[in-house]
C-alpha cells in the first residue's frame, strides 16, 4: 500500500477511535442536555405566540385559515374506566328483567364492567404532549388517543392531573407531531373574537364519530369564578383548594368538547375548554375555559415534580358585596373577604400565624389591589411554598361599622397546599333591633346540637325565622334558606344567647350596615354576612 493512501487511512481511524471515545466519556460523565426536566422527562418544546405570520382574522372573510392550521393539532381521547355495580341494591323493577336476565347475575353477587366516554385535547409540542381537562381522564383505566390524521396511540401515559385547575397532561411516543401555538389570556381582551375547537369523538347519536367541530364567539368575561371545582370538594368534605379564574366565552361549548384548545383569531391558544353554565347539560350561552398562564404553570410542575406544587395562605375566602365595602370603608367593591382560617393539626395556618383572621378582607399582595377571589389566587399562585409575601388587611376586629376599620400589612410564609388539609376553624373574635335584620333568634338546643354534630365549643344562636325579603333574607340568593345558620358574632361582638343578640343589635341604627358571623351547620364552615339595613 502507498504511504499516502496508508496516512489517510491512519488518519481516519484515529478520528474515529477519537469520537467513539468522546461519546463513552460523555455517556460516563452523564452530560444532560438543558431541555431535560430534573426527573429525566423530557421538556416540552413549545411554540410560544402564532409562528404563523398571521394578524388579527377579519370575522367578515371568517377564521378558515386558522382553523386549517389549529385543527391538526387537536385530538380525540377515549377513556375507559372500570365500574362495579351492587347487584344487592334495590331497583325498580322492569318488566323485561324476566327475558334479559343474565342466570350467573342471579346470585346477587357484585359484578365490574367497563364505561367508555370521549373528550378532546390538543398537542403542545412536537414530541407529543397534550394537554387535556382533569376530568376527561379523572378516574380512567386506560386511555387512548386518535390524532385527526386517524392515526391511533392506545393506553396512552397520564404525565400528571391538577383537580384543583382541572387540567391534565398526556403523553404520546411520537415525533414531528403539529403542534399548537401558545398565547396569553392576560393579554386577550373582553370583547375578543376566539374560537372554540373540539374533537368530541362519540357524539352518542347512532354511535357516530364527530371529527374536529369548531364554534366561534368572543371573550365575555375574565376572572370568573363558578364553583364548579369548589363544589366537588364540599361534596367530598375535603379541603377546597380550587382556583377557579375562567374565561367566559359565548362560543358554543358542548359535552365532549372539553379539553379542547381556545384560540384567539392569531391562532394562538389563549385557554382550555372546561365547563358550560347550562340547566339542560348543553350549550346555554356561557362557556368557561382555564387561562393559558394557569395552565402552562401547572403543566411546568406535572412535567418537572409529577404534581402541582401550589403555595397557599391558608384561609376559605368569599367575594366582597357592596354591603361589605360600605360596612370596611373599602374605596372600592373589590377584595377577598376571609370567610375561615384553617389549622392544621401541626400548626396554625400561615395566616393565622399572621394574625389574619375570620372577617378580614385582603385587599393587596405585595401592593398590588386585589379586586376579585380570583385575583387573588392568581397572586399568590406566582409564589413557590415557603417563600414570603405582604398582604393589605382591612381589619374587622376594632371595626365599629362605621366604615373607619383598621388597616395593616402583614408578612406570611405561604405554605405548601399538600401540608394544607384543614379544619375551617371560626376566629371568633373576643368579646357588639331583630326588627331591623328581620330574624328570629333561638337558643342553641341541645338536640339541635346532638343533630348537627356541634362541640361544646360552638356558641351562637340559631335562626329560626326570617322575613320575606326583609334585610337578612335580601342578603341571600333568591333561593337560598338562610334559617337554621348559627350566628355568632355581631359587629365584633360574640353571641351565646338570644340576649346577646338583642344588646347587640339594640345599638344598630337605621342606615347602619351589620356585619354577621354566621356558622353553616350542615358543614360547619364559616359565613360572613354583611347587611345594610334601610332606612326609616
């Protein structure tokens, strides 16, 4: 062989022993590329605001070229979840049990079958992930996915659920996948066109698939709260840890549209479609969508901890009524009233630690005016637990419901929401004309007591009658029964008997605004009243 040719060749397997050592040393020393989370899970790669080019879609030449470029990215998720049915559990009888009972089914013995149901979602990033609602997949067995191209992923990989946001995070084994952009609720505006995209799947009607739907409307509100989530934790009597800041649209949402993205006239995703306000189970003319900011946030966490890591304050907050901002001297109706501290069974709550208690309302975090429930909880959201924050405080202890009520700024610690499963305990605070509030008052029974399941420790009396429409009955929903509340406290001052009451309320002026401390029985969670009462 010539020298030449033997030098090259020389040449080239010093290169390669080179690079196969330089790919053993990097394996041994484990460099890990930036984009990896710290469990190893890949990020995600996202698309942040339309890569598109595209302005502001006129509504009069419609959203055509959107929805060509959005529409791949959403998708079809099938879930099944397994359901045991007590066979010894009485039913009405039907007449065709006779010809269609099953002989096994006769010895009363459980038996488990399988439930199917559809939603949508829509893919974040090319490498697969999809973000869907909680609900979709809450409780599922196996879950499947079908892409609009009909290509199928079954028993797909839950990444992590937030129930507390409803929102969920999926995963695929693909690549090159199309990918939706993400925008900014914060940035969208009230009165701004978007669209609704769904994939619903089974439409129920005649077993037909319903591919991609698409409905159109605009921004109606921002920062609702429906206590669609809250509900689900009364119901299950645990701690409510909900944040509820949706979007409302007027864009048609529809069962099995849930999870699907909604888009700005950009094309960019602005929320998640999670809810209607409907008394049929269909489409009444609002619809609710998870903010993109509070969905990125939780989809952070499920990617890099597997859960949500939330801070919280540690109180039950309520929205501000007029009557309240005229019974605290607030400049304006805004602010989170604190309906409950809670403890744990450790240690009081941050803010009891505080010395925030039951009947003050937050008006700042960190100087920035908090005007809604909402907005608070998107405040403290942008904080990590044990981190520190400044709260604006309208004090109710020391206030004379004249509208002059103490302030103060208060340092707290927020927790972390999983050290954070409360007891509500009432801050009752130390020891203020039944005809003007429009009650009757009792005292508290023993078998009233016995019947509620109430400790020793709970005083107040119980009202037992309310006039119609009268001051204390207009303070409630239309449909509310506020007979059989527990109140406690009367402008600061602590009630044990109907005498109480009465001294209380004996120095209550016509005009005046009242502020009740009222005890739910049935739950056992705290209610603060504010009521104005007319004048003469």
């Amino acid at each position: 062989m010539r020298d030449p040719l033997r030098a090259k060749l020389n040449i080239i397997i010093v290169a390669a022993l080179a690079f196969a050592f330089g790919l053993g040393l990097a394996s041994a020393l484990d460099f890990t590329p930036i984009s990896i989370a710290s469990n190893s899970r890949p990020a995600p790669k996202l698309t942040i605001g339309s890569p598109f080019g595209l302005d502001a879609a006129d509504p009069s030449a419609g959203f055509a070229d959107v929805v060509e470029m959005i529409a791949p990215t959403v998708v079809t998720i099938y879930v099944e979840q397994q359901v045991t049915t007590d066979r010894n559990r009485p039913r009405f009888p039907n007449p065709f049990d006779e010809f269609f009972q099953d002989p096994e089914e006769q010895d009363g013995e459980n038996r488990s079958y399988f439930r199917q149901g559809s939603g949508s979602g829509f893919i974040i990033s090319q490498d697969g992930y999809i973000v869907t609602n909680n609900h979709v997949v809450e409780g599922a067995s196996r879950v499947d996915i079908e892409l609009t191209d009909r290509r199928r992923f079954d028993d797909v990989e839950v990444v992590g659920r937030d129930p507390q946001t409803d929102v969920a995070l999926l995963k695929i084994n693909a690549t090159g996948l199309p990918a939706a952009p993400l925008g900014s609720a914060d940035d969208t505006r009230v009165g701004e066109w978007v669209l609704a995209i769904g994939s619903p799947g089974f439409s129920g009607i005649a077993g037909n698939n319903l591919p991609t739907t698409v409905t159109a409307g605009i921004v109606s509100a921002k920062g609702r709260s429906i206590g669609i989530l809250g509900n689900r934790y009364t119901a299950q009597q645990l701690p409510n840890l909900s944040i509820e800041d949706f979007i409302q649209t007027d864009a048609a949402i529809n069962p099995g549209n849930s999870g699907g993205p909604l888009i700005n006239a950009r094309g960019e995703v602005v929320g998640v479609n999670s809810a209607i306000a409907s008394e049929s189970g269909y489409y009444q003319g609002y619809g609710f969508a998870v903010p993109m900011e509070l969905v990125r946030e939780v989809i952070d966490d499920l990617i890099e901890f597997g859960s949500v890591r939330r801070a919280v304050i540690g109180v039950s907050i309520g929205a501000v009524s007029a009557a309240d901002a005229e019974f605290y001297g607030l400049d304006q109706i805004g602010g989170a009233l604190v309906a409950a501290v809670t403890m744990t069974d450790d240690r009081p709550s941050p803010a009891a630690e505080a010395g925030i208690e039951t009947g003050d309302v937050i008006i700042g975090v960190a100087g920035e005016p908090v005007a809604t429930v909402s907005d608070l909880q998107r405040r403290i959201r942008a904080y990590r637990p044990g981190q520190s924050v400044d709260l604006d405080i309208v004090k109710r202890r020391g206030c004379e419901g004249s509208g002059d009520c103490p302030r103060e700024t208060v340092r707290i610690t927020l927790a972390a929401a999983e050290e954070a499963m409360p007891e509500a305990v009432a801050a009752v605070a130390d020891s203020e004309n039944v005809d003007l509030l429009g009650v009757e008052v009792v005292e508290l029974s023993p078998e009233f007591r016995s019947t509620f399941q109430l400790g020793d420790d709970v005083a107040g009396v119980v009202v037992r009658s309310v006039a119609q429409r009268g001051p204390f009955d207009r303070s409630f929903a239309p449909n509310a029964d506020p007979r059989g509340l527990i109140i406690q406290d009367v402008n600061g001052m602590t009630i044990r008997t109907p005498q109480d009451f009465q001294q209380a309320m004996s120095q209550v002026e016509p005009g005046d605004v009242v502020s009740l401390l009222c005890l739910v029985p049935t739950s056992q969670t705290n209610l603060v009243v504010s009521v104005p009462i007319p004048n003469r």
